[in-house]
C-alpha cells in the first residue's frame, strides 16, 4: 500500500488528539486504511476482473442453482462485504457462460435459475483443483482473507478506544499498537 501512516504530529490522545492542525484524526487514519485495504483486495480494482465474475459463479453453481441476485448476495456475504459485483457484472457473464454451454438456465416463477452443465461441471472441477487450498480459493475469488479481516478489526477497536477511552486508555493502547506492529515486522524478519 502506498498509504503510510507515521507518528508524526500524535500525542497522549493519538493522532492529534482532535486539535486544529495537529495533524489526522485516528478515524481519518481508519478510513484511509480501510479505502486503501478495500482498493488492494477488491476484484473491481484488479485486471481480469471478468474472470474472478466467472470463477466466483462457477464455484457458487458447483454448488447448488441458482439466480443472478442470488450470485450477487452470496459473492458479497462470502467476501464479507468486500466485493459486491453489480447486476452489469453478473448478468452478461451469466449470458456469456450460457452461451458457451458452461451454464444453462431454467424460468421458473418469472425468474432464471442457473446451473452447471457437464461442461461446466468440468470447467469448475479443473478450477477448485489450481487452487492450493479452499482458504486460498475462497481469498481468490471472493477478494478478503484473514489477515486484512483482522487489521481491519485492530483498526475499528483502536478507534473505539480514539473515540471512548480516557487519555490514559488511549496512551496504553497506542504503545499496544506500536507493540503489535514491531511484532509484526519481526515475524517477516524470521527465517
């Protein structure tokens, strides 16, 4: 990530303290870390962007049938809100799969419901076995894995504490966070 954030201009309540011109509140730092997290993990970001569409809906279809809406919500609910592909996203690539004959679609109560063909059986099948493992499958197509989900959570807490915490609370939990983040560094120092 391009986004840096220094101890420059922090005191005894973090990052300024909410002073005029002592430089960005801790919630300004959150927010600017959770924009650049989002921006690094989205698919929508990344090139081939049609291809995690297709890899997400042949790995959900391989599962059980199902709507274009209902693609939409499970893509979202698996990336925990990361990655939600819009309807223009999902729908032309449901018409290109099923005009491939990877997919086929079944009108029920006004609406479509897709599932795999043997073809499509297959392509899936060949996509779960390139992947390492279902964690990193799951990472892959569905844009968030733990170690982001986990700074993210370190960073709502820590501006709970900006927000809430006495000046003591939050001067312990800035030298918490410096802790954390030596501890850090000195595991990508391991051998």
């Amino acid at each position: 990530m391009s986004t840096s954030f220094t101890g420059a201009g922090t005191s005894s309540r973090g990052f300024g303290g909410g002073r005029p011109g002592a430089g960005p509140s801790l919630s300004d730092a959150f927010d600017q870390l959770r924009s650049a997290v989002e921006q690094r993990l989205s698919p929508r970001g990344r090139p081939g962007h049609d291809g995690d569409v297709r890899s997400a809906v042949l790995a959900l279809l391989a599962e059980r049938p199902m709507h274009g809406y209902e693609l939409i919500a499970e893509i979202g609910e698996r990336s925990n809100g990361s990655w939600k592909p819009t309807a223009g996203e999902v729908y032309p690539t449901l018409q290109l799969l099923t005009d491939e004959g990877v997919i086929e679609a079944d009108a029920a109560d006004g609406r479509k419901t897709y599932s795999l063909t043997a073809a499509g059986k297959a392509e899936a099948d060949a996509a779960a076995e390139r992947a390492p493992g279902p964690e990193s499958r799951k990472r892959d197509l569905f844009g968030i894995g733990p170690l982001p989900k986990a700074g993210m959570e370190l960073a709502q807490a820590a501006a709970q504490v900006q927000r809430s915490g006495t000046p003591e609370q939050q001067q312990e939990a800035a030298k918490l966070l410096d802790e954390v983040r030596r501890k850090l560094y000195a595991i990508l120092a391991q051998e």
